[in-house]
C-alpha cells in the first residue's frame, strides 16, 4: 500500500525542530520514531497518531478520526486521522503536538536482539 507523500512531507516539516526523529517503513507506510518510540505513521490517507489511553476517548468522537484495529483489536492510544480533517497547518499541528506529548511518557518497545 502506498502511503501519501504530500501528508508524510507536512507531517515531516512540523518535526523537522524535534531531535531524534527516525523514519521506518512498516504497516505499509511510514512511521516517525521520536526518541525510539512510535510517534506518527502515515497509512494512505490517514495519520496514524500514537497518543495514549487518556487522550483516546476524546480523540475516537471527533470528526475523521477512528480507532486502530490491530489484528480484530481496537489499540488503545493509537488513532487514524484522516487527511481531510488535517487540511490546515493548524489541524496538523493539534495532532502532531499530541503525538508528541504522549511521546514523552510512552514506554519504548524492546528491542530484538539480534541474531549472531
């Protein structure tokens, strides 16, 4: 699946003054780590934003925004925002400051270990 380079580009302008921001390709799309955590994705259309239990009732009952559902599960603290709710610089900028404050009390996932 190919992942929308215009709202990948936006969302990476607006990080562009975060240190430690890494991109991976995964779920067939794009993924932002900040600080080696899951921060924001970019799944075709939609921004996938990581940003926890508590923001994540309130998130699911605005306008373009639905739960992830992650092998028949909805995951908690995680959302897809559609690029239509995200048409100005301002509405990103909501989304990619919430991402970015769960950021900061997100627990990493570990690490593999590689294999010798």
């Amino acid at each position: 699946m190919a992942f929308n380079e215009t709202l990948s580009n936006r969302v990476r302008e607006e990080l562009a003054d975060v240190t430690r921001v890494e991109e991976k390709l995964m779920f067939g799309g794009i993924c932002f780590m900040v600080n080696d955590k899951m921060c924001i994705g970019i799944v075709g259309d939609e921004m996938m934003c990581r940003i926890g239990p508590q923001a994540y009732e309130q998130a699911v009952e605005k306008n373009g925004v639905r739960e992830m559902i992650f092998t028949g599960r909805p995951m908690v603290g995680y959302v897809f925002v559609d690029q239509h709710v995200l048409s100005s610089k301002k509405d990103l900028r909501y989304w990619v400051d919430l991402c970015l404050k769960f950021n900061e009390h997100a627990k990493s996932s570990k690490k593999k270990a590689k294999k010798k």
